[in-house]
C-alpha cells in the first residue's frame, strides 16, 4: 500500500515542482515570509488557489465533435458545460473533474454510461478547462455543483447522478449533504481532509505552521465556512443518497483510507477498492467504468 504521508507528500511536491518557475515562487515565499508576512500569507493563498497547470482564462480544450458547449456566469468566475448533441433521452448524470482537470479526463466514463442509454453532460468547473476564472478553491467548487445541479433542473434535465473526482468528489459530498437534488451520488478518489493538503503544501513551500494556519483562516472568512465542515464526519451522516465511493489502495494523491473514511461515515455507502490504478487510471480502466456505469443506471 503506497498511501503514506511521505509519498503524499511526495507526489505534492511532484505537483509542483514539474511547473516553471515553482523554485522562485518558493524562494519569494521564504523571503516574504521573513520580512512581511501578511504579503506571504495573501501570496500564498493565491497560490493555493490557482489550479495547475495554467492556462489561458476560458481557452476551450478540444473536445469531440458530439458535444455543444454552454456556459454559465458563475460568482467572477464561469461554469462550462458540455452536453451530447445526439444521445437517447436517458437520465442525466452529471461528471466532474479533480483539482487542475478538464472535462475531457471524463469522457471515457461518459462513453461507458451513453452506452446504457444514459446522458452524461461533462462539466468544467470555475478557472480549468475551458472556464473563465484565475483561482478557485473546494468551497466554490461545492457551490458550483450546486448551481450546476439547479440550472440542469430548470432545464428539465435534471441529474439522475453525480459521478466526481478527487477534490470535486470532496465537495460533491459536501453538496449532498446539503439536500443535492440528484438520486445517486458516486465519489472517485475523494480527499478527507482539506486541512491536510494545507499541511502538505506549507511542507512543499517551506511555510512555517503560523502561516499556514493563517492562510486557512483567510479562506475560511473569504468563503464563510471551515475546512472540518467538508470532513467525512462532518458531511457522511447527513448524505441520504446511495453512494459508491471508488478508490485504489496505491492512490498517493488521496490516500486509501479517505476512501474507507466516506464508506464508514455515509450511511449504506459501498467502497470499490482497486489496486495498481493510483489517482488518474481510475477514470479510464474498464472494470471501474463498468461498476460506475452499473451502479448509476440502477
């Protein structure tokens, strides 16, 4: 099992350190830090807050001729949703990218469910993909996920499921917790604690704790809410959904037991263990296509 708090912090350093410029970043950092710190707690917070890699605002990644795109003014930001020009008029399942994805990581899933008569509509959530937006953060991709879910329902399509990644799984769970109007709820590699990718990222940048815990303050007022509130304790007694979490026991993004804390924390919830998948290969291996595409059209 390859989740430990040494290869998590790994792989978040990796996340990092394959972006230009992340060593200047982290000297500026250390120098703020020492000589004014209330500038290295709002630049770090704009950091933790920009998804990698960047990208040119609203640049639309290609994406198969079948879809037609709409977009939604959200907040200062936009959603982007991608809906199938021709498919059969089945139940509309929802699919939702991690932390500094696209919509087009989902389309392997997508095809799986159109392939039952489903209906998936792909979404780029505020600042990836090919939404407008410079930062973001877990707070407003709950939100977004909700507006989603509202504008699907004026529309008269609305989600029979909602199929989330990673960070977005965390606040799909959030979400449900909050009466989500949607029948089935399937979380992919979900993070349990957003105070710990805090820890994980002062480690990265050589911040000290007071800085850290003062970043996490500036997005708790900013966004009216505390990171626990998106914990599983917090949200999994509160979700009254049938809920399939998915997770692979060598996940070193998200470690295997976050996965086990939903499974134990929602009630009636199922847990897919995998093995040898890791974080990504989970939206493409066709066994865990297959349990998702069975799960939802239940």
């Amino acid at each position: 099992m390859n989740n430990s708090p040494s290869t998590a912090l790994q792989a978040t350093s990796s996340f990092y350190g394959e972006h230009p410029g992340m060593r200047l970043l982290r000297a500026a950092l250390g120098t703020a830090e020492r000589l004014w710190p209330t500038l290295a707690v709002r630049a770090a917070y704009r950091l933790f807050g920009t998804p990698l890699p960047l990208r040119k605002p609203g640049r639309n990644p290609a994406l198969p001729g079948h879809w037609c795109t709409e977009r939604l003014a959200f907040e200062d930001a936009e959603i982007t949703l991608y809906l199938p020009q021709a498919q059969p008029h089945g139940p509309t399942v929802l699919l939702l990218h991690g932390w500094g994805g696209h919509a087009r990581q989902m389309l392997p899933l997508a095809d799986a469910l159109a392939a039952r008569g489903l209906r998936p509509v792909l979404v780029d959530l505020p600042a990836h993909g090919g939404s407008r937006g410079r930062v973001s953060n877990l707070p407003q991709f709950a939100r977004a996920i909700e507006y989603a879910t509202a504008r699907l329902h004026a529309q008269d399509s609305a989600p029979h499921a909602v199929v989330a990644h990673s960070l977005a799984a965390n606040a799909a769970a959030h979400a449900a917790s909050r009466g989500l109007a949607t029948g089935r709820l399937v979380l992919l590699a979900p993070p349990a604690s957003p105070h710990e990718y805090t820890r994980l990222f002062a480690q990265v940048f050589g911040l000290s704790e007071r800085t850290r815990a003062a970043m996490q303050r500036r997005i708790e007022a900013r966004e009216g809410i505390l990171m626990r509130q998106f914990e599983p304790p917090a949200v999994g007694p509160r979700i009254a959904l049938p809920t399939l979490v998915v997770h692979d026991r060598g996940d070193r993004i998200n470690r295997f037991a976050d996965g086990e804390a939903y499974r134990d924390h929602i009630p009636g919830a199922t847990l897919l263990a995998t093995e040898g998948l890791g974080h990504r290969k989970i939206l493409q291996q066709a066994e865990v296509l297959q349990a998702v595409a069975d799960f939802v059209a239940a």
